[in-house]
C-alpha cells in the first residue's frame, strides 16, 4: 500500500511539473545547435501542413519560425483572406518594419469586427511604435476590461511602463502576467526587462532562461539572453553571446535591436577576423582620400575609394 501512495505521489509530482513547462528541453537555452535542430524540425512540420491547408494559425507560426518568404508565398495563395490570414500578414509586415502597410490590414479588419482582440493587440503595438503611448495604453486597458487577465494587454501595459520609466509598475505587471498564465514566456521576457533596468543582468539572465525554455524561439528572448551575457564583462562568454543573437536573426531577420548592437560593433570578433593580406597596401592608397576630406573634395575622395575597391 505504502508502494502504491508513493507510486500515486511521484506521478502527481511529474504531472505538476509537465503543467508548469519542466518538461521542456532546458538544453536548447545554452545549447545553440540543439535549438538549430529542433528549429528545422518544427519548420519541416509545419511547411508539410502549411501544403495540405493554409490557415492563420500555421502563417503566424511560420512567420514566428523565421519564415518569412514561405508564409509571403503561401499568403498570395488566399485569395480571399479572412480576419485571421490578415492579421496573419498585418504582423508578417511589422516583423518587417512596414508599419504604414500592416496598419491599414489591421484597420481593414478593425472596420468590420470591431472588437477583434488580436487586431486590438496590433493596434497598440503599432501606437507603441510610433510613440502613441497612451493610445496603445487605452487600447490594452479596454482588453483588460473585458478579460481582467488578458496576458497579452498586461505585457503591453507592462512595457508602456518602462518606456516611461516606471519600473516598479512594470513588476507589478510582471508578476501579474506570470500569476495569470506562468506558461506565457511575455511575463518572464518583461520581468527581465525590468532586472535590466535596475542594472541586474544576473536577475534578468534566470527570468530569460525561464522564457526561452517556454519559447525556445522568441527573438526578444534570444537578443536579451545574449545581452545578458554581454553584460558579465566576460571575453570567454562572446561566442556564447553572439551565438544567441545569430539564433535571433533566424527567427527574425530583421531584430532590430540585435542588428544595431552586432551593427555598432558588439560582437565576437576582432579585427584580425577581418584583416586581408592587401590591407596595408591599400591603407597607404587611402591615405589620399584622407586629404581629400579634409580640403572638402568628398565627391573626389569617394570616387578614389572606389577605384581602390
């Protein structure tokens, strides 16, 4: 009988620890080429069901895959999209940063259902970009009203709150978002948004791991766990801090924030990965359009660049 309690108890501990997302595979955090193979194969499965039928749930997780050209190709095949495949294509245009385009779907959709949650998410995401901040609050706080634990509208509210600087309000929505739904990466991705704000990239570091053992591919996750890293001030840690952020350009070509900082030279490399055998030769030939400039002859010293090209 004793046998039998604690064969009944192990099983209610799994079981509690499969709800809570411990099933997961916690290696794909660190491991880059392990999250590589997992990637493919979630692409492979959902490109063979994107070729039986195109619906919106498959078009946003191609798109949340890093495929981006497929789910455009497979987007021209509907040729009367409902709601769902428009928004579906409104979010592949953000992801792209062509907001003037995604907000007209979205408002194509809003004009004939109203009260579209997922059209109203857009809607204040697209406000958060171009700075309408209490538009994309008003927005989210109408969502909160009709589901007092909508996740999504908490996040929303939650960033509002660090981009105006109140980061004792984003933890409160933090904690929040993670009471409501503890498997929805957003509440861990803004808890760590806050660590970094209080100059604790440690405290940030275990919340990311949290996020992407829930969403192995969540580009903002991947950017700030590889942040995270950069910020220990570790030069044995930049491959590992690079790896991160080249995991989140295949997810999302185009991050924005881990383009400006590989961009503005935070990456893992060194001038001897650059450095060609001409350099030197071609350094003395430059030396002239160094003169150049400096008398106002650009357009001369750009042409001579160019011929040393």
């Amino acid at each position: 009988m004793k046998h039998l309690l604690g064969l009944s108890c192990f099983i209610a501990i799994v079981g509690l620890l499969v709800a809570s997302g411990c099933d997961r595979q916690p290696k794909t955090v660190d491991d880059i080429s392990q999250a590589q193979t997992l990637l493919e194969k979630e692409r492979n499965r959902v490109m063979d069901q994107l070729e039986e039928s195109v619906d919106a749930k498959l078009l946003n997780k191609a798109i949340d895959l890093g495929l981006w050209q497929e789910a455009a190709r497979y987007l021209k095949t509907v040729s009367d999209p409902n709601p769902e495949v428009k928004l579906a294509e409104a979010r592949l245009l953000m992801k792209k940063h062509r907001y003037k385009q995604a907000e007209q779907h979205v408002q194509d959709v809003l004009t004939i259902a109203p009260e579209n949650r997922q059209a109203r998410l857009l809607q204040a995401r697209l406000a958060i970009r171009a700075w309408n901040l209490q538009e994309a609050v008003d927005i989210a706080q109408r969502l909160l009203d009709k589901n007092e634990q909508d996740v999504r509208a908490g996040h929303i509210l939650g960033e509002i709150a660090l981009l105006n600087r109140h980061q004792e309000k984003a933890r409160e929505w933090a904690r929040k978002i993670q009471a409501w739904d503890s498997e929805y990466p957003g509440g861990y991705l803004l808890e760590a948004e806050v660590h970094f704000w209080e100059q604790d990239p440690g405290a940030a570091e275990a919340a990311l791991r949290r996020a992407l053992q829930l969403d192995p591919f969540n580009a903002d996750a991947r950017f700030s766990y590889g942040y995270a890293i950069w910020r220990r001030v570790d030069a044995t840690r930049l491959d590992a801090m690079a790896a991160q952020w080249n995991m989140a350009l295949e997810v999302d070509p185009l991050h924005y924030l881990t383009h400006w900082h590989f961009g503005n030279g935070h990456t893992n490399l060194t001038y001897a990965d650059y450095a060609q055998p001409s350099d030197s030769a071609v350094n003395v030939r430059l030396d002239k359009a160094d003169s150049l400039v400096a008398t106002g002859k650009v357009d001369a010293a750009i042409n001579m660049t160019r011929d040393v090209e």
